[in-house]
C-alpha cells in the first residue's frame, strides 16, 4: 500500500530535482530538497520494518 503512494511521490520529486539542476546548470545543495527526496524512501523501509501505514504516511508527506 505504501509503494502505491512512495514511488509516485518519489518519482515527481526526483524529476523536479532534475529539472532544476539541469535548468539551473547546478544541483541543488539545499538539505530539505535532499530531504524530501529521502523521505518516501525512508517510508518504504518503515514500512518494511513493520510501522503503521498511518506513521509511514506521515513521513510520505512530511
């Protein structure tokens, strides 16, 4: 359940990602981009680990 809701979440951030980097010729160096990259993955392995869905939802769209 918490892949359907991960992976689209992680793949729009990381295009966003992208396109600023390439349109601003430089990555960016901000630690809550990079943050919000990791988060559904961090959500995916809670969920793994066994957490809730609503605690791996939380971390999803912190």
């Amino acid at each position: 359940m918490i892949l359907a809701i991960g992976l689209p979440v992680l793949l729009f951030t990381a295009c966003v990602f992208v396109l600023h980097s390439w349109l601003v010729s430089a990555p960016s160096r901000n630690f809550m981009r990079i943050l919000t990259l990791l988060a559904p993955l961090a959500a995916i392995a809670l969920a793994t680990a066994g957490w809730p869905l609503r605690a791996c939802l939380l971390v999803v769209l912190a």
